[in-house]
C-alpha cells in the first residue's frame, strides 16, 4: 500500500493583516512591531523555509515549503495546514511525529511571538494542544489495508464517505483518505474544510467549558453566606480578575462570527466539495446556531460577575463607612480628654505626671484603634443574593 500524504492543521482567528505581517516575517525576517531581531532571526532559520507563494482560493494564502519535505499553507483566516510527502507506511507513525515536531516546536512557537504584542489570549486558552486530526492519503488501497490502519490507530470506525473521487474512513484521531484518481487538490480542500469545521466546533466547546469553570469560581466567591472584612478586597481581586477572563474571551467569541459564513460561501462555491457538502453542509448551520448560543452564554456570565462584582462593591463600602467611625470615636476622645485638661488647668504646665498622662492617652487612642480595627476586619458581612435552582448547559 503506498501512502502519499499526511496532512495536519489547526486554525485561530486571523486576518489579511495578520497574514501580511507572517508572509514580510517569512520572506525578509522583519517585523514593523518593537520585536527582537535576534529571535526572529533564530525562529526564521527554525523553519528552514523553501519556496513561498502567496495566492488567492476564495481567501488569500500564503504557502512555503521546507528542507524537511513539509508543505505549510496558511490562509487570511488563520487556518493552518500542514503535509509531509511521501509516506511510507513503515515509518508512517514516525512520519506524523516528524509533522507535529515541526507545528508544536516551530512554526507554533514563530508565529506566537509575532503576535506577542496587543490583547493577549486568555491564559485559559494558552498552551492547548490539538494538533489532531491526522489525515492520512492513501492511493488505491483496498478496504482491507484500510481497515487494517484504523485497527492500528483508533480501533473504531465513527463514519465512512465514499464517492468517486475517493473514500474516507474516520477514526477518532484519524482520517484515512483512500484516493481513487491521480490528483489530490479536492482531497486537500476536503482536508482544509474538516480542520477549519473541528477546529471551530472544538474552539466552540472550550469556551463552553470555561464558562461552566468561570462560573463556578464566582459561585465559590459569593456562596459565602457571611464575610469577614479582610477578606472582601480578596474577594473583589479575583472578582475582577474574572470580569477580565470575560472580557478577553467574550471579544475572542465575537470575532469568530466573522468567520463562518464566508468559509460556508467558499465552500459550497466549490464543485469539488460538492458531494461532501451533500451529507455534511448542514454543519455550517449547526455552527452557526452553536456559536450564537455560546454568545449567548457569555452574555449571562459577563452579567453574573458584574452583579457579584457590584455586591462586593458595596460590602467593600461598607466596611470602609465602619472604619470612618471608628476613626470618629478615636478623634472624639482624644478631642474630650483635651477639652478636660484645659478644663482643669488653668495654665499649662510641664510635668512629669502630665508626660505620663499625654503617653497614657496615646495608648488608650492607640490601642482603641487596634480593637476598632480588629473588630472591623474580622466583622462578618452578609452577602445577599437571589439564588437559582441551576439548569444543565
């Protein structure tokens, strides 16, 4: 059996912009941003890079080859494709870490620091790895060599599509594409519409994830029932480190509105992908309809932290109202005991009884401040708030 491609691939929000700024990065190692120039020269001699092209497929894109026989393509979008040529099945697994390697310890690591710079990404959606699927191209094998791959790999079989262009076999991680003709430019659209459309829904349930994570964690906040005043501006720094998380994610969530329905446009403009459309163009609406609600959810939890925030807030007042009367009834003995000593001595006069008396008063003033204070800091605040019976999301 000859296997002739691996392809891998991720995507993340870009632009045309953005696109510009790799494609001068990749041809001259510049960056008009305040960057080292020593970095972006030791990340240009990483890629080994080949040959670059720059063309437009519906969105424009950028394509280069390496010294390690790997093609990358990435598109205005963001979406990034990965394929090593010629495969052998002996050192296919070999192959595809080889592939990862080159994403995961180079290409990945070029392209975070030349966006470094600007809003960051939510420290939540740092460091997430999903560099599968791997889409593996097979020519002319037979169903048993197939099969005999997935039970190398993924063991189960989620779905099977056929045409007469060529078969794919679906594991988990795993897509073997059986090519029937000589070409391989409709495989690779198909490949490229897979990885934006997973990648998008898996984008899609992390956030759903981290609200459900963001949630709780001001659940944790506000379920205490009583607070004791030290820890109210605790409470009010993670609340507001929260509300940020939100911010960020929320605008991460907006933008990925952009995105879907000129994919959806290119798609079903292309006459290659038209049988694929027929049993999975439903997806683009399901995506649809998955972000909005997501959106959605967001929404609740941007309004969830502002009212826990507000609650705190106010507790926050409170316990600063309580230390300006405590300070009130400081300044009214140190008044009253000043008011007794003119009262009772009509000229003043240096004594030693009246330097014991002065460092007597400024202990008792002291060490009512302290009480005051203790008393403030460990006094127990109501935090109340409606509660709801809580529904599966």
């Amino acid at each position: 059996m000859n296997i002739s491609n691996v392809y891998i691939g991720g995507w993340f929000q870009r632009t045309m912009l953005q696109l510009s700024e790799i494609y001068d990065f990749l041809r001259e190692c510049k960056s008009q941003l305040n960057l080292e120039q020593e970095k972006l020269n030791e990340y240009h001699r990483q890629l080994e890079i080949g040959k670059i092209d720059y063309g437009v497929a519906g969105v424009e894109y950028l394509e280069f080859t390496t010294a390690l026989n790997i093609r990358v393509k990435i598109f205005e979008d963001g979406l990034i494709t990965l394929n090593n040529h010629a495969v052998k099945e002996e050192t296919l697994f070999a192959d595809i870490t080889h592939l990862t390697d080159y994403y995961e310890k180079r290409l990945s690591p070029a392209i975070s620091y030349l966006f470094s710079l600007g809003a960051p990404v939510p420290k939540e959606l740092a460091n997430i790895e999903t560099i599968y699927p791997y889409f593996v191209i097979c020519d002319k094998a037979s169903d048993a060599e197939i099969n005999g791959l997935l039970s190398r790999t993924d063991k189960s079989k989620y779905f099977e599509f056929k045409n007469k262009k060529y078969d794919v076999v679906r594991g988990d991680k795993y897509y073997f594409i059986n090519n029937k003709t000589q070409t391989v430019s409709n495989i690779e659209r198909y490949i490229e519409e897979q990885i934006f459309i997973r990648e998008f829904k898996g984008q899609l349930h992390r956030y759903l994830n981290m609200h459900r994570i963001i949630w709780e964690k001001i659940d944790t906040v506000k379920e205490n029932v009583n607070v004791k005043g030290v820890d109210i501006v605790k409470f009010t720094s993670k609340l507001d480190g929260y509300a940020k998380t939100i911010n960020l994610i929320s605008g991460r969530i907006n933008q990925m509105n952009s995105y879907l329905p000129t994919r959806e446009r290119i798609a079903k403009n292309d006459p290659e992908l038209s049988e694929f459309l027929a049993i999975s163009g439903y997806r683009y609406e399901t995506l649809k309809d998955t972000l909005e609600y997501i959106k959605q959810i967001w929404v609740m939890t941007k309004e969830y932290v502002n009212s826990a925030q507000k609650l705190f807030s106010g507790l926050k007042q409170d316990v600063t109202s309580s230390s300006v009367d405590s300070l009130t009834i400081v300044t009214s003995m140190s008044a009253g005991a000043s008011v007794i000593s003119l009262l009772t001595n009509s000229q003043p006069e240096f004594t030693l009884f009246g330097v014991f008396y002065f460092f007597v008063l400024a202990f008792l003033g002291w060490g009512t401040t302290k009480v005051l204070s203790f008393i403030g800091k460990n006094k127990k605040y109501d935090v109340s708030d409606v509660e709801y019976e809580k529904d599966i999301k």
